[in-house]
C-alpha cells in the first residue's frame, strides 16, 4: 500500500541520456507526476540538474514531513536500488531526523515488456532512407588536448552535486580559454565514491576531489592553466600492492 506523503521525488535513472532527451523525459515524468495529486519533483539521478540531494533537502524546506522517492528507470540498475535505501537513511537521520523518507518500489520488468515491444513494433523506419554512414569525416584522428578530464557522473557522486560540475567546468575551461587544451569526458562510477565528486586527470594520473566552486576554479586554473597541482583536493592513492617478481 502507498504511504501517505505530502512530496514525491520522481529520479529518472539512465545515466547515457543526452541533455536533449534527458529533458523530454524529464517532461514526461513531470506530465505523470501531475496526474498525481501531490506537490512532486522530478529530477535524474544520474548527470546534470538538480541532484537528489537537493531535491530532498527542497522538499524539506517546502515543508513536507513525508517524502517518497521514486527511481524510474526500465530496467533499474540493481546497484542502484541496493545503494539508494543506505543513502536515503544517511541523509534523512544527518539532516532531517523528523521527516519520513519512503523509496518507492520497482515494478516487475518481465510484466512490462510485452507492451513495450508491441508499441515498438508500431514504427519502423527503411534503412535505405538513410545515408550510408559508419561515421562523420571529422571523426577520424584524436582531439588535439593536452588533458583528459574524465568528470564522474555515476549515481553516488551526482547525490553529492556532480550533477552540474561537468557544465560549470566545461564553462571555466571556455572563460579561461582553455576548452582547446582539455578532453572533458563524463563517466559513469570511478570508484572512489565515498569521496566524490570526483574528476580523473590524465596523461598525469592525478584525482582530485570538488567539493565546492572554488576547488572547481582551482583545479581549472591551477591544474589545467599551469601545469600544477592541488594537494589539497587530491586524492591519496592506495599503496600498491608488491608482485611477486
Ligand atoms: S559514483 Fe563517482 S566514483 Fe562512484
């Protein structure tokens, strides 16, 4: 049975959307959200925008005592809904020890597909309308870049605001002028999740943690700008471990 809540938060979960598709599938879920008679959100919980943990802590300054989350996703990821209920439970007795956080249920994937695949079947499209492609011309040699920036954008570093970091640094990088000298790559789970947000800087191996917009500047002018480092915000690495020669 569905609890009784005064806030639902809808957290569509596909981390490889475009912005583009992202937003037409945030639009639809706000579209359903509003069949239901109850003041809701709807947010990924992977990638850019509002991160779930803003959206909680929204829900809570709107005044609501009983909040439901709602994962959305065909299928979802099963490290996600195992990860989500302990994240929920630390945000909810860290920050909002009155307020009850409920995480909403996953409807069963081998009921669903049937439907799914009789509406795909409605459309096709011939091949032969289409260009013969395999590629774009351009796509041909490696980008000029000096840096590889690999920005984690999986579920737990985006619960603690990674959401919008890949936006707010590929913006530095064009302020600084330095767009041209870095490979901005986004990606899913690095790992070090209990640390995030996180970026990966290569060829130099280096990993720095972002908790706010002055390590972002930081990193975008200090690392990138000048070829330096910020022990401040680096990751330690792990001892490695001896192989037997
Ligand atoms: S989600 Fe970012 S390191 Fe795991």
């Amino acid at each position: 049975m569905m609890p009784a809540c005064d806030h639902i938060i809808f957290c569509l979960s596909q981390p490889s959307l475009s912005a583009k598709d992202a937003s037409a599938a945030l639009a639809a879920l706000r579209l359903a959200a509003s069949r239901h008679d109850c003041p809701s959100q709807a947010i990924r919980l992977e990638g850019a925008g509002v991160s779930l943990v803003e959206a909680l802590r929204a829900a809570e300054r709107s005044g609501a005592r009983a909040v439901r989350v709602q994962p959305v996703g065909f299928p979802m990821a099963a490290n996600i809904l195992a990860w989500l209920p302990g994240a929920l439970a630390h945000w909810q007795q860290s920050e909002a020890p009155a307020m009850q956080v409920w995480l909403g249920g996953q409807p069963d994937p081998a009921a669903l597909l049937p439907a799914m695949v009789d509406a795909c079947l409605d459309h096709a499209a011939p091949a032969r309308a289409a260009k013969p492609s395999l590629g774009k011309p351009g796509w041909q040699y490696l980008p000029d870049h000096d840096s590889h920036i690999l920005v984690c954008t999986g579920p737990r570093c985006a619960f603690r605001g990674a959401g919008t970091l890949t936006a707010r640094l590929k913006a530095m990088l064009a302020e600084a002028g330095l767009s041209d000298r870095c490979l901005t790559t986004t990606t899913g789970c690095l790992y070090p999740c209990n640390q995030g947000p996180l970026v990966a800087i290569y060829p130099r191996n280096h990993w720095y943690v972002l908790p706010d917009e002055e390590a972002l500047r930081a990193l975008v002018h200090e690392v990138i700008g000048k070829a330096g480092d910020l022990p401040q915000y680096r990751l330690a690495e792990r001892p490695r471990r001896q192989v037997a020669s």
